[in-house]
C-alpha cells in the first residue's frame, strides 16, 4: 500500500512538472529576429505579427539586426538570456543562422525560420511560401501576354534558398511551355541583396550591349522589378512597353502599375503568414506539439516541418479587390486623396 502511495505521489509530481513546461497565451514571450526593416514589406510583417500577439495575448521582443548575420547572432543570444519561448528568424545569412539554432536548442527554445530556410540546420518549423509556384505564376503570366519576344529574368540573391526556389519554378514552367512558344531568354541573372540599385545596374549594363527591344522582364521581387523600369525609362523605353514581373505586391509596386511602369506582383498572404507564425508557436508553447502541419523542406540536413501558403497574382485587373477591399492598403495609400 505504501509502495503504491509513493508511485502515485511521484507520477503526481511528475505530471506537475511537465504541466509546468506549458503555458497559456498570455505567458507566451516570443524573440523575433528580423534581417532588415529597409523593405516596406517586411515593416507589414512586423505590423501583423504584432497585431496578432496583442489578440492572443503574447509578447513580442523585435530585433533588427539591419542586414549584419553577426549582429544577428549576438541578437539571439540576447533573446535567449531574456528567457523568450520561442524565436521567429527572417535569417540574415541562412547558412551562418544555423549557429541561432544551435544555440537556441542548448537553452530548450525551438526556432521558427520565418520565410526563409535556415540551411543545414536542425531548424524544428518553417512558416513560408509556396516559392517554386511563385516562378511558375511570373512565366506563365508573361507567356500569356506575348507569343514572342525577348526576355530579361532578375533572380534574387543566390545566396537565398527562396530565390533557388522561385527559379525552379520559371524552369519548370518555361519546360512545360516547350517548343510552342517563342520567347528568347536573352539573359538571366542573380542580383545581389534583392535591391533596386543591383537590378538596375545590370539591367542597363544588359540595355547597353543588346540591341535588340525587350519584350518582358521577369524580376523575382518588386525592387528589381522597379529598378529594371528605370533602366528601361533611361534607354528611351514608354511606360507599359514592356511586360515587368514583381513579388510582394508592394505599395511601391502598386503606384508603379497605375502609371504603367510594373505590370505584375506575385503576392503573399503575408497577414496568414504572420498570424500563423504567432498560432504555432503559442500551439507550441502550450501543448508542446503542433498539430495539421502536413509538408517538409529539405533544408540540407533535414526535413524541416512546415506551414507554407500560396501565392496568387496581382495586377490592374484584380488589385482593388484583393490589396484595397482586403485591408492590406486604404484607398488614400493608394490613390492619395483624390
């Protein structure tokens, strides 16, 4: 009888213990480091991810590690002195953040790589897109505009396994066209940092040396989709002459379309993302599992679990309804005070 007295008072404890490792929403202190806040897609990140930790009652400690991988490190490691439960990282550099996770780990704290990969890492999720589908939607917009012609395509940074991503999808989607289709890939590229000044750049340097007229430019993000506008702009190109591609769907992005200078965005739920990002964690944090997560990304060392969401198209036909009547910009962002 005594024996079983013991066994039951030791389970109880036990079972108080572990109940200890969970907390409830309120109690949940997440770190969330971030690459750069230059872009003003990310600054909408970090507005959801806030708004959705104040609904379920979270903290959220922001660091901004303005684009420097080591800052970033020391970041974490601050984060993880303050005691925080999980972290959430948009990684700097994705191979040297696998130093993050390492850390993180020794402290009991799962990290969360926020649409971008930590490679080579024992990463525990990843919330992001749907990138190679991100590619696809870029060509086969293009392909349905023009049967013929030239065509520029500005990756991202090759450093970033999104940007790998993206470009499979134009492979795969410019191997499915085949044959039928006349488009001539004149030159493609990486740009360096995703930015608008290395977009532009090479965009002249390819306007300077080819001779003949471009037809369509396929830039991965919306920077480089407005740096290869100018550089056309400069070698005597119209607004609307050329079919030009983006990614976010940024306000930058929009007030070009209306004058004709983009023509396309592939955008993200990235109020789903951010919103999805604060669920699994708190999920994680309280019942010390997350559940409905049904893919993986190979991240080099691992199949990383993940949450990812689809992209979809936005142009002069569907903007109002899907960035305007959605939430994501007022009328006045938009069209200023008309």
């Amino acid at each position: 009888m005594k024996q079983f007295i013991k066994q039951g008072v030791a389970a109880f404890i036990l079972l108080a213990l572990f109940s200890c490792n969970y907390k409830s929403g309120g109690d949940v202190k997440i770190g969330f480091l971030i690459h750069s806040t230059t872009s003003s897609r990310w600054l909408m990140d970090i507005d959801y991810i806030n708004e959705h930790a104040a609904e379920v009652g979270a903290e959220i400690i922001l660091k901004d590690a303005r684009g420097d991988e080591n800052q970033q490190l020391k970041q974490a490691s601050e984060l993880l002195e303050e005691g925080v439960d999980a972290i959430i990282v948009v990684a700097a550099n994705q191979n040297t953040a696998a130093g993050i996770v390492r850390e993180a780990h020794e402290y009991n704290v799962p990290v969360i790589g926020y649409d971008r990969l930590i490679k080579n890492s024992d990463l525990d999720y990843l919330v992001s897109f749907e990138y190679e589908k991100v590619g696809e939607l870029m060509v086969e917009y293009v392909v349905d505009k023009i049967d013929d012609g030239n065509c520029i395509i500005l990756w991202g940074d090759a450093s970033d396994a999104n940007a790998i991503f993206v470009k499979r999808g134009h492979e795969k989607a410019i191997e499915a066209m085949g044959a039928e289709n006349n488009i001539n890939f004149v030159y493609k590229a990486f740009v360096e940092d995703w930015t608008y000044e290395n977009a532009n750049h090479i965009t002249n340097y390819v306007l300077d040396f080819y001779p003949e007229k471009i037809d369509a430019i396929i830039a991965c993000n919306d920077p480089l989709g407005l740096g290869a506008y100018d550089a056309l702009k400069a070698h005597g190109y119209e607004p609307g002459e050329v079919i030009i591609t983006g990614q976010d769907a940024t306000l930058e992005f929009v007030h070009s379309m209306l004058v004709d200078g983009m023509t396309m965005s592939v955008s993200k739920p990235i109020k789903e993302l951010a919103y999805g990002s604060v669920d699994l964690i708190v999920e994680l944090v309280k019942t010390g599992k997350v559940t409905g997560l049904q893919q993986t990304v190979y991240n080099g060392r691992k199949d990383v679990p993940a949450k990812l969401f689809s992209p979809y198209v936005v142009d002069k036909t569907n903007f109002e309804s899907v960035l305007i009547d959605e939430g994501v910009f007022t009328r006045e962002e938009v069209f200023g005070n008309e």
